[in-house]
C-alpha cells in the first residue's frame, strides 16, 4: 500500500523528521474503493472507464486516491486519466463537475492521439 502526505512542506535541504499520528476507522478498503469508482465512472462516465490500484493518501479528510484509467478494446489501457477519492469512513466518492469534466477531456485527448497513432501505423 503506497500512502500520500499532503500539504507537507519539503525542506530543499537538509534533515526533515517527521512523526506521524493519525487515527481513523477504515471503513471502505482500497479494493472497495476501486470497484466504487470503476462503478461510478462507467455509470456516469463511460464504460470504457475504470478505476486502478489506490493509494492512501492523510490530507484533511483520509481517502483513498483512485486513478481513473481509459481502456479501449484491442488497445487495452489507453492511460490514466484522473484520479477520484473515496473517504476511508464513509465510503463517499468525492466528485465535482469539474473533476468530472476534466477527466472526460482527458479521455477525448488520449482516445485521439491513440486513433491517429493506429491509422499512422496502418
């Protein structure tokens, strides 16, 4: 499992000590949280959407971070193209239209630059 800290200032040099204490029940696995966004997505985005090995990531609010992956057939996986959290507690899949809009932009993008690189292969 890969974890995230978030809004940590880096040192450019030097020692960095950090401790860490934290305490919450995790109440939604990272492999729920993955089929709650492949659902989501193919549901609300496309089918040819799904979500992909999460990472914890200890912010304001512990999530789990899951990136969102295009696949077309007889290409596979196509690239990432988003990520979407899910809250640890609550199971809650924290989405915005901007988010959403920005995925599905990201997915033209890639679904292009995949079609033009096949018809360049041809």
């Amino acid at each position: 499992m890969t974890v995230a800290l978030e809004s940590l200032s880096r040192p450019r040099s030097g020692r960095l000590d950090v401790d860490v204490r934290l305490s919450c029940e995790i109440n939604y696995t990272a492999v729920v949280a993955r089929r709650r966004v492949s659902g989501y997505v193919a549901s609300n985005v496309s089918v040819l959407m799904g979500g992909e090995d999460p990472t914890l990531v200890l912010a304001d609010r512990i999530v789990w971070r899951v990136p969102v992956v295009l696949t077309m057939p007889g290409h596979g996986v196509l690239g990432r193209v988003g990520e979407i959290d899910v809250d640890v507690e609550t199971g809650e899949i924290l989405v915005t239209e901007a988010l959403l809009t920005g995925i599905k932009d990201h997915a033209k993008r890639l679904a292009a630059s995949t079609a033009s690189a096949s018809r360049e292969a041809s």
